[in-house]
C-alpha cells in the first residue's frame, strides 16, 4: 500500500537564510503520508513510535514543490514499518530530498 501528496513550500515553511526551509517540516510531511497510510489500513490515524533511519540529502527552499510518498514495508495487527520519500519535483529531473524508515502504531481504538 502506497500514499503520496504534493506541497509547494510557502516562505512562512522557510525559517533560515536563503529561503531554506527547516527540516522538521519535511518530518511534518511525513508524518501526514504515514497517518494517511494508517488510516487507509486501519481505519485510523494512530502516531509514530520511532524512525529507524532519517537522512536529509538535499536542501529545500520556499517555492520548491515536493512530493513525498510513503510504502507500508511491513504491518501486524497494531503497527506499521513505512519507507518514506521527499523529492524536489520543481526541478526538470526530481531530486531526492530526504527518505526515512519508521514505525507507526496504532491504538487499540478504531
């Protein structure tokens, strides 16, 4: 199972010189995708437990427009391990922006 959404980057989103915008936001993105795929599964949104791994390649700045997709990798019956991806798909050739691996878990209520 697979989600995705595209946002352009506002200059509020850009907290650092040169327009750069922050990385917790791009977080932020994911965090959406995977609630987005916990929802599609499980009827509801739950929360990240922990990311195994987080690396931030290229930096993002306001009026670039990203698109971040997520894949459930694995799944049991109250968790989610989810491959998150951010690319750059201003740019002619989409640039890898950030890509993470984490769980997500989901309470018992549904």
């Amino acid at each position: 199972m697979k989600a995705a959404l595209r946002v352009r980057m506002q200059e509020r989103d850009a907290r650092r010189p040169g327009a750069l915008v922050d990385t917790y936001r791009i977080l932020e993105l994911f965090g959406d995708v995977a609630a987005e795929l916990s929802r599609g599964l499980f009827s509801a949104e739950g929360r990240l437990r922990s990311y195994e791994t987080v690396e931030f390649v290229a930096p993002v700045h306001a009026g670039d427009v990203l698109e971040v997709e997520g894949e459930i990798l694995s799944s049991d019956p109250s968790s989610l391990t989810i491959q998150l991806e951010a690319r750059n798909a201003t740019q002619p050739s989409t640039q890898m922006i950030a890509r993470a691996r984490g769980t997500w878990v989901v309470s018992g209520e549904r």
